[in-house]
C-alpha cells in the first residue's frame, strides 16, 4: 500500500516524528468505492477518517420536507474527517461516492489512540476541527448571496465540480432548483 501521498499532505501541516509516521503507516488500509455508493447513512456512527487518492464524493441531508441538500463535496488529495466521527456521535448526514475512489483510511479509534501518544496527532486534529469550521462558515457565506453571484463564485472557485458533478447535485449545495442551475450553465 502506498501511504507516501498521505505522510506528504500530513507533513504539510505539521512536522512528523518518525516514531508517529510509522504507527501511523502500521494503521492505515487501501479502500475502494464504486460510484454512487453510500460511504455513510444519516443515523449511523462515522468510524473512519478518509484521504482521498483519487475520486470524488459529498456530503448530503435531507430537510423535512424530503429535499436533498448537498453541503460538501471531496476530491483527491482531500481528507473526509467529520466532527460527527470525531466525537463519536450519530451522524445526520450521507456521504455518497460519486465516482470511483480510491481512499486509505484511519480508524477514530487509531485516531484517538495516536492522539493520546503523539503530539502532531493533536495539532492534525486541531487543524481538521478548524478547516471544516472555516468551510462551513464559507459555504454560509456563498448561501447569502444572490442566486446568480452563488453559481459564479462556485464556477470561478471550483470549476471542476461542473465536470465531475450533475446539476442536480450542485443546485442542491447552491440552494437553487435544477432548472436555474442549468440556465446558468447555458449561459457560460
């Protein structure tokens, strides 16, 4: 298994002993998922932490009127590290794989286990808490704007979700019906 990618992005966060890099590397496991497959349901205990190696997914809910609302999407070279799994608690969301990915994963528990002895396991941590912190306040941010602003930041921010994700999917994280989505993409 090639865990290299992985130490790599870990290491651009904080500097890594050798002692952690190979606990580490002794817990880390290669996954594989087929497209449109359902990584996580609404209810269920998140127990990974995911680094994407190539692929794509998204984080989903449903309001209680039954529409679907995506909140985050990933890609390769991110990693999928949810407050929910974390903490331990049952998550309200999905997360669907929307096109083969290839992952490699940490357990929470590994997690918790690494955080105990390993002072960059606290700062990695630290630093997941807070990046999704400032992604959600982002994603509230983009939600305020006006319709047309929304669909333009995301094209100009993230131009490869037009390629990788249908319009459904990205009307549902813009908070705008399908029918606007695809006027807008007509139109540019």
């Amino acid at each position: 298994m090639n865990t290299e990618r992985v130490i790599e992005f870990l290491a651009g966060i904080t500097d890594l002993s050798d002692k952690f890099k190979l606990a580490l590397e002794a817990n880390l496991k290669p996954e594989i998922y087929k497209a449109h497959q359902i990584l996580h349901a609404a209810g269920h205990m998140e127990n990974r932490v995911y680094f994407l190696d190539s692929g794509f997914a998204r984080n989903y809910y449903y309001d209680h009127h039954g529409n679907e609302h995506t909140v985050r999407f990933w890609q390769s070279g991110d990693i999928l590290f949810s407050y929910e799994g974390y903490y331990k608690v049952s998550s309200y969301f999905y997360t669907e794989i929307l096109e083969e990915t290839r992952m490699t994963t940490l357990s929470y528990a590994n997690v918790h286990e690494l955080d105990e002895t390993f002072p960059e396991m606290q700062v990695l941590i630290k630093t997941m808490l807070l990046k999704y912190q400032r992604e959600e306040y982002q994603k509230q941010q983009l939600i305020a704007l006006p319709a047309q602003e929304r669909f333009q930041l995301l094209k100009k921010t993230q131009p490869s979700l037009f390629q990788k994700a249908p319009a459904r999917i990205i009307a549902s994280y813009l908070h705008l019906t399908r029918e606007t989505v695809t006027r807008y993409i007509g139109k540019h």
